[in-house]
C-alpha cells in the first residue's frame, strides 16, 4: 500500500465516520470538505523509495 493509495481511498474510509457539529453544519461544512481539508493539511509521506 502506498501512500497515495490512502489519499485516494480516505475519503471512502472516512466519510461515514464523521459527524459534524451543529456549528460545522451552519457553515456549511461537509464530511467531503472535511477530509479534502485534512488531507491539504497533513503531509504525505514519502515512499520507501522515495
């Protein structure tokens, strides 16, 4: 498993276990916006190889 393939199955992970406060709700925050938020935020490591 690499690194990317987390970033391109997170959203699939996460998604449905995230629950948004009433406050993340009334600014109109989505579980997608969420998790794209966290993963501009967290760096990616860097492969073995890499």
């Amino acid at each position: 498993v690499t690194p990317d393939d987390v970033v391109f199955l997170l959203p699939d992970v996460l998604r449905h276990r995230l629950i948004l406060s009433f406050s993340g709700k009334a600014k109109q925050w989505t579980a997608d916006k969420v998790i794209d938020k966290l993963i501009q935020l967290v760096p990616v490591p860097l492969d073995s190889e890499g």
